[in-house]
C-alpha cells in the first residue's frame, strides 16, 4: 500500500511548492498575530459601524477585540483557506491526471509496483502534505504569540503598568503584582492613564476592578476552579480560609475585612431588582438623550459611553434626562469605560486549546477539500478535465461560503458548500464543533477511498 520509492519522488518534485505556499500561509498568521493590538481593532470597529458597511459583515466579523476572535475572523477565513487551497488543487493534479495526461504514468506502472501502491503513495503524500502544512503554520504561531505578546509562558505587563514603574522606580513585575503602588502616586496614576489613553477618574475606577479581578483570580488557584466561577459568586470564597487569605492579600486588607467586603457584594447582588431597574432605565434614557445631542445611534453608543463626557451638551443633556446628579452619571460612564479596559486585557488572553482546534479545523477542511481534487485527479486522465471539477468545485465552495455571509438573502448558499462545517467563531466562542469536525474527516476519508479505488479499476491509456 506505500512506496517508499515513489513517495520520495514525489517529495523531490512537490517540496518546492509545498515550501512556498506553507512559507507565505505561516507568514500571513503570523503578521496578524505580530501586529495585534485590541485597542486599535475596538477603533476600526467604532470606525466602521459609522460606515455605510452591512450589518451582516459585521456580525460576521465577531469579537476582533480578542487575539483568537481577530485570528478566526480574518486569517482562518480567508488567507489560511486560499492559500492552501490553491496547493491542494496544484498537487492533486500533478499526483495523478497530470502523470496520466504526460505518459509519466504508463513509465511508473511498467515496474512491479502495483496501481494500489502508487495511488495510495500519492494519497498519503498528499495527506502528508497538508498535515505537516499545518504543523509548520501552528507552530510559528505559537512562536510569534510568544515573542508579540508574551501569551504562553513569562509575564506580560500592560503599558500602563510600564509606565506607572517607569515612574515609581520599581520593577515591573512588583507593580503588576500590587497594583495598589499605582495609588500611593499621583503622578503613577497620570501616567499609568496616559499610557491607556483614558482620563484618571476612569483609570482609577479600573485599577479598582482590576485589584478585585486578581483577587478573585488568586482565590481561584488555590480553590482550583475558574475565576468566573468566583466573579459570578465572591462568596464562595469565605468557604475557605487559605482562599480568603490570598485574596485578602492581593486587596491589602486583612481576612476578615476581605469577607466583609464579600458579604457587601452579595448584598448588593440581592438588591431589589427594581431598583437596579429603575436605575438601567435612568442610565440608558440619557444615553438615548446623548445619542439625539451626538446624532448617533443609541446601541452605538451605548458601546461608546466617552463620546457623553467628551462633549459638554451631551453630557448635559443625559443627566437631565436620567433624573441622576451629574457625578453618578459620569461615575457610571466610569465604570462602563473601565469594564472596557479590563476587556482590552482581555484580549491578548491566548487559549492554546483553542488556537490548536482552529488549526485542526483548517486542517480538515483542507482535508476534505484535497479528497474532491484528488478524487478528480485520478478520474480523468486528462489535466484540463481534473482541474475543471477538482479545482473548479473547491473554489464554488469557497466563493459560497463567502456569498453566504455577504447578505442574509445569499445565507442559503451555505447549504451548497463544505467550508459550512468549519466556523471559526464556533471555536473561539464556545460553540459546538464536534459533529462539524467529525462529518469533514468522514468526508476526506471516502474521498480518497474512492479515488483509490477509481484509479485501480479505471482503463488507462497506457
């Protein structure tokens, strides 16, 4: 079933047009990866909903805000699909149809080398191909998260915790892990905020969540389970001392002033209902207020809270709709900006499980995609027939896919095309992807079968 023999040919033939499109697909990721930065791709999105651009292409978009969301977005839907799909559809002709279409084939089988063991050579090298493909694509990825961003092992320390230490005289790594030095200078919070681009008030109120944030986090390692787990319910950190302790470090106060602080947050949690009512009703009819001062629309700017600070009249104008004094409306602008920021944080956070199931999914996408060409290839015995279908559905699937997101009367079209099956944001947001995986892998498989055994069975023009 393998040659040895032919399968080094093989490689002697194709490894230059292997190396070429792996070189400028690893290349492509990782200039996506290099130049990432969550606050600029927060701009460009404000910047285009201010656009006229459908709102379908934006919802296609997803979180761009997140490394993995931007990644899932932009290179493993488009330039990790094309490039690779333009080698799949080269080298499965050129294993095959274009052998037969030359006479090179006819040389190959006059040897004791059966046509089982030829094709299934050519199959594995092409499988091969896409795999090792893949590997090289995965791992300087990794490589570039880790140089760009610190995002698999060591520290990364944000720009305004830099600047604050620049500032304090202290190391970064001690500020990072008591962000509380920040407060002991004014000077550390100017420019601790400069360094983020928001105004101190704002960063205050952010360092505040942050400090929280990490004290949930350390109760969390030691109570082994998620943060989140925590963040939706602080209280269960008073169930264990050595828990509380840590947190009550990370927040400067002892224990027992710790669990007070987490008895307040559950009370407040278990506020009437009505009242947090009546106070979101308060708060969003001054942001529709704001939003006719700014001529914008209110979800748009309810997403972009600053806009009300930066402009006198609006701001005016929210807090006399709201009914609330003018320093609780700008105090919850604050924190709305500073939950922003913590978001920003956020995403330059790398899920290696994730990045490594985004890299399995393009894999069985190319997979199957290289089974059609293949299938093709050793159909016909003529070049011109193999590319017509064995490149010529790849790309109708391709285009589909594309045609589907464009507009929701094209999102029938998603029916007629393979790259259905893998999505992206299914990965990065918590989707289900199991089945879709299985279906293109089951799919790849009976491709190659039947081209295998096509090419065994088929007159050739020998």
């Amino acid at each position: 079933m393998f040659s040895r023999t032919i399968f080094k040919q093989t490689l002697k033939q194709n490894w230059k047009l292997w190396a070429i499109f792996t070189a400028l697909t690893a290349i492509m990721g990782a200039l996506i990866i290099a130049v990432y930065d969550p606050r600029m791709m927060r701009g460009m999105m404000e910047m285009m909903r201010d656009m006229p651009i459908p709102e379908s292409w934006l919802d296609q978009m997803g979180d761009v805000t997140s490394l993995l969301g931007m990644l899932g977005s932009s290179f493993y839907a488009m330039q990790g699909i094309i490039l690779p799909l333009i080698f799949v559809i080269m080298t499965a002709n050129s294993l095959i149809a274009s052998q037969v279409d030359r006479g090179s084939m006819a040389y190959t089988l006059s040897t004791p080398i059966t046509r089982v063991r030829v094709v299934s050579t050519q199959a594995i090298y092409m499988i091969t191909s896409v795999i090792c493909m893949f590997l090289v694509v995965a791992v300087v990825g990794l490589g570039t998260v880790q140089i760009a961003h610190n995002g698999l092992w060591g520290e990364r320390y944000t720009a305004d915790v830099k600047a604050a230490a620049e500032v304090l005289g202290q190391d970064e790594a001690e500020v990072s892990g008591d962000l509380k030095m920040i407060f002991s200078s004014p000077a550390a919070i100017k420019s601790g905020a400069d360094a983020r681009s928001i105004d101190e008030d704002v960063y205050i109120a952010y360092l505040e969540l942050k400090i929280m944030d990490n004290a949930f986090s350390a109760a969390a390692e030691i109570m082994d389970i998620d943060a989140d787990e925590i963040s939706a319910n602080p209280v269960l950190i008073k169930g264990n001392e050595a828990a509380l302790s840590a947190a009550a470090d990370v927040m400067g106060v002892e224990p027992f002033v710790m669990a007070a602080m987490l008895d307040q947050m559950a009370m407040q949690a278990d506020a009437s209902s009505e009242m947090m009512s009546e106070m979101q009703n308060s708060v969003m009819a001054g942001i529709t207020a704001a939003a006719e001062v700014l001529d914008m629309d209110v979800g748009d700017l309810a997403g972009q809270m600053g806009r009300i600070k930066d402009n006198r009249t609006a701001l005016e104008a929210a807090v006399s709709a709201s009914g609330l004094p003018e320093e609780m409306f700008v105090a919850v602008i604050n924190q709305q900006l500073a939950y922003d920021e913590m978001n920003l944080d956020r995403g330059l956070d790398f899920d290696l499980v994730d990045y490594l199931n985004l890299n399995l999914g393009i894999f069985l996408l190319m997979f199957a995609t290289s089974g059609i060409s293949f299938l093709f290839s050793c159909i016909f015995n003529l070049t011109r027939k193999s590319l017509a279908l064995g490149a010529g559905i790849p790309v109708a699937f391709f285009i589909f896919q594309i045609m589907s997101q464009a507009s929701s009367d094209l999102e029938s079209f998603k029916y007629l095309t393979l790259n259905t099956l893998f999505k992206p944001a299914d990965i990065t947001g918590g989707g289900a992807f199991t089945v879709q995986f299985t279906v293109l892998a089951i799919v790849g498989a009976v491709l190659y079968i039947a081209g295998i055994k096509v090419f065994k069975e088929k007159d050739l023009p020998l």
